[in-house]
C-alpha cells in the first residue's frame, strides 16, 4: 500500500482533503520523523498521507472509520488553548460505505 507515490498533505488554514481511506499505521518520514497517518487517495489519484493528532484520531474512533469509508478532513490552522499551549484545529467528516 505505501509506496515511493506517497505524498503528505501539507494545509494551509481552510485547505479540505477528501479521499477513500485505504488504510492507516505508523510512518516514518523526513518531515513527521514517526507519525501516526492515514492514508488517503482521491479518484485512483495518488496515494496521499495525512497525518493524524489526538484529535482527529479520536474523530475516526468516534466515527467508526474504516478503509474504503470516504472522509474529509479540513485544517482550520493553529489555535490557542487557555493555558497558552497550541494545537492544530481539524475538522473531520465520514461517509460511511454501506
């Protein structure tokens, strides 16, 4: 499933990718060192990878995610809790396959 084609998504805030979920796991990479990603692809386009934080990980739980499910995932970008520490703000949707 993970080949040399795979590509991280890299939003800016208000960027949206939607794609059918092909699988998950732990990567390891330039950009992410080991991170937690999902894997994406859009219209038998590229494999694209995007990589999951607590928050969106807790999304695809909630929803009951599985591969071949369609989800879309819009950043937001960078806000900041009461205590000062920042998080990136996602949104995620699931289209369940029936």
């Amino acid at each position: 499933m993970i080949n040399n084609q795979l590509t991280y998504w890299q939003p800016s805030a208000g960027d949206t990718i939607a794609g059918v979920i092909q699988g998950s796991g732990t990567f390891k990479n330039a950009v992410y060192d080991e991170q937690k990603t999902l894997f994406l692809q859009d219209n038998n386009g590229p494999l694209v990878g995007v990589a999951l934080n607590r928050c969106l990980m807790h999304s695809l739980k909630q929803n009951n995610a599985a591969p071949g499910d369609l989800v879309s995932v819009t950043f937001h970008g960078k806000e900041q809790k009461n205590s000062g520490r920042s998080f990136n703000r996602y949104t995620l949707l699931v289209d369940k396959i029936i």
